[in-house]
C-alpha cells in the first residue's frame, strides 16, 4: 500500500533518545514509516509523545542486544546511552549494547540488504594527541578505564560495520559525532550542557570538573541532523567515517559563563575533581564532511543556548513544551 518509489519503511534504534527523536520526527516529515526501537534505558516516551498517535509511526520496546526480526528498507543505529554517568553506571551492558547491538543491526542489514548508519562518536578517538581530530587519526584510547566501555564498544562496532561492509558488500554510513546539544536531552543526563543550563535555571552552584580549561566543540542538534540525512543520502560506497560536530572551540568554564549570562541566573561557580580519562581537548576537522556532504553546521552557540534554555525552563516550570517544527 506505500508509494515504494519515495517513502521507505525505516527502523531508528534509540528513537525515543534526544538524537533518535529529532530523527524520528524528520524521517516523518520527510513522508517515511518510522519505527522506532528503544528499551528506554535513557531514552523516554516524553521525546516521542507527539508521535505515538502518528499513523506512520511505530514504537517498540526492544533491547537490541538481542535480536530483531523486522522488515524495513533501512536502518539507523542510535541506541546507546551517550552521557558519562549512564554509561558508567552499567557498563558491561554499555559494551553489549555497542557490540551486541551492532551485531544484531548489521545481521537485520545483511538480511535484508539495506542501508545502515551507525552513529559512533569523537570518543574513538579518546583523549587526543591531534588536535583539531581528523577521521584519519587513530586515537588515543584507554582499553581498561572507566569510560571504555562506551570508547572501546564504539570502536569494535566501527570495526565490525567496516567488515560487513568488506565481507558482505554491507551498506553502511558512520558518522563520528561531536557533543552535540538541544531541547530533548534528559535534564538528569549528566552532560554538561544540560547540567549547567538546569542548574542556571534553578540557581544552584554550577559544577565545573577540575579548573574548567579543559575543551568540547558543542554542535546544535538540528545542524547535526542535517548532517545526518546528508550523509545517508550518499551514494553506495561512500562509509565514512565522517565527523559532524561544530568546530567552535570552548573551554567548559567558558560554556559555564555563557550559560550563566544568557539565562540571567545568581549561579555561582564550584569547581569539583576531574573524573578519570576526561579528554582534555577535543575539536573535529570537519573537511571531509565539508567536501564530502557539502556540510557544515550553522547555528552558534549563542543561539543554540539560547533554544535549549527555553526547552529547559518549559520542562521545569510544568509547561507544556512546543514540538519543535523542521524543514521537510
Ligand atoms: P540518549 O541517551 O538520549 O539516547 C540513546 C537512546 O538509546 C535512548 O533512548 C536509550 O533508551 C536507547 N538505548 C540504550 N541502550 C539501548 C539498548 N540496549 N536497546 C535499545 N535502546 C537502547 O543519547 P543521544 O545523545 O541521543 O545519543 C544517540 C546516539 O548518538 C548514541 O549512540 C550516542 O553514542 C551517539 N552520540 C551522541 C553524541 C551527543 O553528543 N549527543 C555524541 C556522540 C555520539
Ligand atoms: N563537565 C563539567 N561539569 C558537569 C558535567 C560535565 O565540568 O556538570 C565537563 C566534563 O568533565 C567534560 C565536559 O564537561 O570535560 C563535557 O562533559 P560531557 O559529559 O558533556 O561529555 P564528554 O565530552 O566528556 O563525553
């Protein structure tokens, strides 16, 4: 009964995250079936509320470090808790969802013998010794701390969706995301943009791990995703790795007065001791995205703040929060 021509049947796993639900909602826009699988680890039906009653949308509560026996046309592999403290608080089951979970997607994609993204991370390349980080760099990665079982998980699945794609002829598309902020992140998420914007908006002490000096390039959600579509939209053969992420550079004390000016809060700031491994700098070279995608993100941090703020003080204040509308 669909028009096969335009409209495809496509599975997003962790659609009911903050990056799945603004792909959830463009996918819809853009006229296709969604069908959203999420355990809801940190994922929550709040992010995808205003889709449940769509009648191209599906939710299914699935954990994909078992396997999913489905039809669809394409796959987006988004499940993963992406902030430090969720993936840390169970991190055997952080691997497996990594590794596990790829398997799972990969063996959907080489069934069905369609398309596959895989949204990996600027973790793989840990904490960097190249600066700003091209795809080309291997990285700099701690296989036993705290934070790898997210960075090594990454990796392994990085590696196994580059052999799908050798043994099998798989096609895939791996972006390499940079921090990346906006309305629909968890406001317990533990990250830092949504940390500091909460505690600004409550005026509460604003919590800086260790002297703040250290970097993060912080790319606005609604840029990523048009990174996002654009690289899927690339012919087969083009995988990447390709980085998406705002090359602006801000150190997280910077990120702390910025947040502090912006909502207008009496915040003060306390510094507390920097967690284990956390990489010092981080920035992504974005040329090959440029040349490749012809991408590059356009919303500063300034204005993207401003957006989340409001996103964050309707979701504290009880009032109900505007469905943010897209571009078809
Ligand atoms: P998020 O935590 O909001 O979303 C992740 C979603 O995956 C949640 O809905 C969660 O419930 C779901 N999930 C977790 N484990 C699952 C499992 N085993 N089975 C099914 N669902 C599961 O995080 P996000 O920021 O939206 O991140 C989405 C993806 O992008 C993740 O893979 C993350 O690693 C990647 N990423 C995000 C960023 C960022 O800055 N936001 C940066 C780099 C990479
Ligand atoms: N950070 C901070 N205060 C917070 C949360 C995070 O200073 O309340 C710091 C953290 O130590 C890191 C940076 O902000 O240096 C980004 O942290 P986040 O967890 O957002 O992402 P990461 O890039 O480390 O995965």
């Amino acid at each position: 009964m669909r028009n096969y021509e335009s409209t495809k049947r496509i599975l997003v796993t962790g659609g009911a995250g903050f990056l799945g639900s603004h792909l959830c909602d463009r996918l819809l826009a853009a006229g296709h079936e969604v069908v959203c699988a999420d355990n809801l680890f940190t994922g929550s039906k709040r992010n995808i509320a205003h889709l449940l009653a769509h009648p191209r949308f599906e939710f299914l509560r699935h954990d994909i470090t078992f396997p999913l026996f489905i039809e669809v046309d394409e796959i987006w592999n988004l499940a993963c808790p992406a902030s430090p403290i969720h993936y840390q608080h169970d991190p055997v089951q952080t691997t497996k969802t990594s590794v596990h979970g790829a398997i799972n997607m990969l063996g959907l994609a080489k069934r069905l013998d369609c398309r596959i993204f895989q949204a990996s991370t600027s973790e793989v390349y840990g904490d960097p010794q190249v600066h700003p980080q091209p795809e080309s760099y291997w990285g700099h990665v701690n296989s036993i701390g705290p934070r790898s079982c997210y960075d090594e998980g990454k990796r392994c699945a990085e590696t196994l969706f580059f052999d799908y794609h050798r043994q099998h002829g798989l096609d895939i598309k791996v972006a390499r995301i940079f921090n990346t902020y906006g309305p629909r992140m968890h406001p317990n998420d533990g990250r830092v943009v949504s940390n500091f914007i909460v505690q600004a908006l409550k005026n509460e002490a604003i919590t800086i791990y260790g002297e703040g000096q250290q970097t993060r390039s912080f790319c606005y959600v609604d840029d990523l995703l048009d990174g996002f579509l654009k690289l899927m939209a690339t012919p087969k053969g083009f995988t990447g790795p390709v980085n998406l992420g705002n090359p602006g550079e801000f150190t997280i004390r910077e990120l702390a007065e910025k947040v502090i000016a912006l909502v207008g809060s009496r915040s003060q700031l306390v510094f507390m001791p920097l967690p284990a491994d956390d990489p010092t700098q981080r920035k992504p070279d974005i040329s090959r995205a440029r040349e490749a995608l012809d991408w590059s993100p356009g919303i500063d941090l300034e204005t993207g703040l401003r957006s989340t703020i409001s996103y964050f003080d309707a979701l504290l204040a009880g009032r109900e929060i505007p469905t943010p509308v897209h571009a078809p």
